[in-house]
C-alpha cells in the first residue's frame, strides 16, 4: 500500500513509458526494424539479379503493333497517324541516303549516340517534339491557316531544324540491342534520362538493321511489377528512400519530425522560389503557354494544378499536349488550364496520388493493375484512407468533384508535399550501388 502509494505521488506509473524509454521494448524495435530493412535489401538484391538474368526481348509481348515513320513524312501526316493508332511516340526510319555525310556506323557498340546520314534508324518523335512544333509556331506563325499550312509541307527530318531555331538540345540518338539484359537497358534510360529506348537489331554480315519495339520505363516497370515476386518485400516508405521530389517546407517539416533520420538534403531554394519548390506548379487560369514553356525550359512532363487555396486539384502532363494537336487547338495557347482540361476525352483514367508514407511494394501493386506514370504525393492528413490497401494509393475521378463553371472533372483536393514519376522508381532499382541505400533512414 505504502510502495503503491509512494509510485503514485511521484508519477511513475501515470503515464506508460515509451518504447525508447524501455530498454526491453527498444531492443524489440530496433530488431524488427533491422529484420524489416534486411528483407527490403534482400528483396531489392533479388530484383536486381532479375534484371541481370532477363533480356529486353523477354518483356515484349507474344503479339504487338509497332508504327515506324519515314522521316520523308510531312509532320502533319505523321501526327496524323501517330493519333490514329493511339501511339504518342514512334522510331522514325531514314529511307534514302544523305549526299553531305558518310560517317561509317558502329557495329561494335550495344549502343550508340550516332547521327550519320545513312538509311536506318534516325532517332524518335515523342511528345516533346510536339511540344518544340507548338512553341515553335506559336512564336513565328500569324495565324492558325499559316501554321496548318506549313504542317502540311513541313517533314520529318526538319524537326531538328525546328529545335535549332529555339535553341533546344537535340535528343541523342540511343538504341540497345535487344537481347542485351533489362539492367543494361535501364542503366541507359537512367543515365540518359530518357523515358523510351528503342530496340535495334543489328546484323553485322549483311549490315541492315531492324527495328524490333521500343523499351519504356512504364513496361520494364511492369514486367517487374508483373514476374518479380519479391517486390512485395520492398516494404520501407518512399519518403525514407527520398523516392521522388518533395517540396523544401516537406522536407525540413519530416527533419524536424524524424531528426534522427540522415535525409537527403538539396541546395537551399532561392530567395524569390515559391513555396512548392522546387516543383514547378500552376492554376486553373495559367495560360497553357506558360505551361508548354515550363516543359520545354525546365525540362519536366507534368505540372501539379493549384486552387486558390493552396490545395493540389489536379495534374497537366506533356501527353495532354496530344489533345490539342488532336483537336486542332495546338495553335491557340491562350487557352487557360482550366479550358484545357475540359478537351481531355471522356475515357480518361484518372490521377493517382500516394502518401510519402506508403511503401514500395505498394507502389508496385498499383503497376499491376494501372497504367501510371506519376503519382501526386499529398500530406498524410489528406488521404483518409488506410494506407495499408492497395486500393487506397489511388483515387480517380469516381472521387473527384465539378468546377461548376466549366465542368472539369478534377481529383479531392490535398496538400502537395512531392512528385513520384516512373524515373525515380526506375534510378532507385537500376542503382548499381547501394550505399545510399544502407546509409538512409527506414520508416516502416
């Protein structure tokens, strides 16, 4: 009674002592935590000897449509077709040879950054060319009749013409034989930073080429998703990872909050950087042309939609560019975000948005069932559901709500706190060391 009431006046049993203040409890955590990061290290060793042991071959499908175009091709016939087969990239093909260049190929070389005028692969055309064609007319033609004039006579082979003019590096010409494996095909995407590689098949003796597909970051991704069983051990947050691009405020916010944890630290923001930095963001009245100069500029595919109040409503990305080429509007760039979105088709999939705290593995589930390419990341306090659900990391228009102005469909709101694309995933898989890994911090 006395013991009793001695530990009652001095407040020992008032409150439960916290895990870290228990040795007992804090040699448990700290086990489990080491039994949970040596699975995701274990797992992540097994993806990658996956890649090692598989060749670009292996994720092609058993049947599948491939668009090549003739660099002879007007731009608008191309487009023309690239709409029409529902494609927003293709390799394009030189069918004559050039009178003013006579390099000789490589022929030793899984891949090369070649760009002689023989007949043969001669690069791709991908959204961003598109992007350089919109920017390129908006500046220099007087009206749309003269734009879609010039289109009409304008080829292929010009393009890289086009991005002199506007002073845009041209793309280096990169392709990789087919049956060289997965990690040597994602090393280049990560190295080069490209979203696509083609797959050329080289016949030495005869010296002819074959264009056999393209490899995307979205379907080497999913061939993981889809025949690596041991992605569902990648169980450590893609916050802990540094998985992605998160604001600045984010960042010193999750220090504060984990101060133990050694993140990845960037330079400090500028004095006049918003409060997204270093994310580029706009509203629902940002005339698209800010938008198309953002992605040229800044060298980015999607831009987050803001409301007046701060919160995350929606996402424009580079291949929305696709419905105005398709809709004849590529010319009229004064149209606001807003306007924009109302032309996007009615099949549309959606927007995902995940939690800097949700797992890898959970990632990787969404692959199997989606065809994603980034994913917004919002504040924990804004997704109210389980995280622990594969089906929560997502939220499409089912759950959005109506501008009553416009009628445009747009996602719950949220508060951005990051980006996930498909290269992040992709850089933090392919990486050929590991000591950035071991020397992170693991949130469960």
């Amino acid at each position: 009674m006395l013991a009793e009431r001695s530990r009652s006046d001095t407040g020992m049993s008032a409150e439960p002592q916290s895990p870290r203040s228990n040795p007992v409890s804090s040699r448990r955590l700290d086990r489990r935590l080491a039994q949970m990061k040596s699975h995701h290290l274990h797992a992540l060793h097994a993806i990658r000897h996956f890649l090692r042991t598989r060749s670009s071959y292996d994720v092609l499908p058993v049947s599948f449509r491939l668009v090549v175009l003739d660099t002879k091709l007007t731009i608008k016939a191309a487009l023309e077709v690239m709409l029409q087969s529902g494609v927003v990239s293709a390799p394009l093909w030189r069918s004559t040879l050039s009178d003013d260049e006579q390099t000789e190929r490589p022929v030793n070389e899984a891949y090369s950054s070649r760009a002689d005028g023989r007949p043969g692969f001669s690069g791709m055309i991908t959204v961003h060319d598109m992007i350089h064609l919109i920017q390129f007319y908006y500046l220099t033609a007087s009206n749309y009749d003269a734009a879609s004039l010039d289109l009409e006579k304008l080829r292929l082979e010009r393009l890289r013409e086009i991005e002199q003019t506007l002073k845009v590096p041209p793309p280096p010409l990169l392709w990789i034989g087919p049956l060289r494996s997965l990690a040597e095909a994602g090393e280049l995407l990560v190295r080069t930073h490209a979203r696509r590689i083609p797959l050329l098949d080289y016949d030495e003796d005869l010296g002819v080429e074959t264009v056999i597909s393209v490899l995307t970051q979205y379907r080497l991704l999913k061939f993981i998703a889809m025949n690596c069983h041991e992605t569902s051990g990648l169980r450590a947050s893609i916050g802990s990872l540094g998985i992605g691009t998160y604001t600045y405020e984010h960042m010193q916010d999750r220090r504060k909050r984990t101060p133990l944890a050694r993140l990845k630290t960037g330079p400090n923001p500028p004095p006049d950087a918003g409060p997204y930095w270093p994310l580029q963001t706009a509203t629902l009245d940002t005339p698209v042309s800010d938008i198309v100069h953002m992605f040229s500029e800044k060298g980015i595919s999607a831009v987050p939609i803001l409301d007046k109040d701060g919160d995350v409503v929606d996402i424009y990305e580079s291949v929305d560019i696709i419905t105005l080429v398709q809709t004849g509007a590529y010319y009229q760039l004064d149209l606001t975000i807003r306007q924009a979105l109302a032309k996007r088709p009615a099949d549309y999939a959606g927007i995902s948005c995940c939690s800097s705290q949700d797992s890898l593995a959970d990632v990787f589930d969404q692959l199997k069932t989606r065809r994603i390419h980034r994913m917004l990341v919002l504040d924990d306090a804004d997704l109210p559901f389980s995280m622990d659900s594969s089906a929560s990391i997502t939220r499409s228009r089912s759950n959005s709500v109506t501008t009553q102005d416009e009628g445009v469909s747009l996602r719950s709101k949220g508060r951005l706190v990051g980006l996930l694309c498909l290269s992040d995933i992709l850089r933090y898989i392919i990486a050929s060391s590991i000591a950035s890994i071991t020397s992170g911090a693991y949130i469960f």
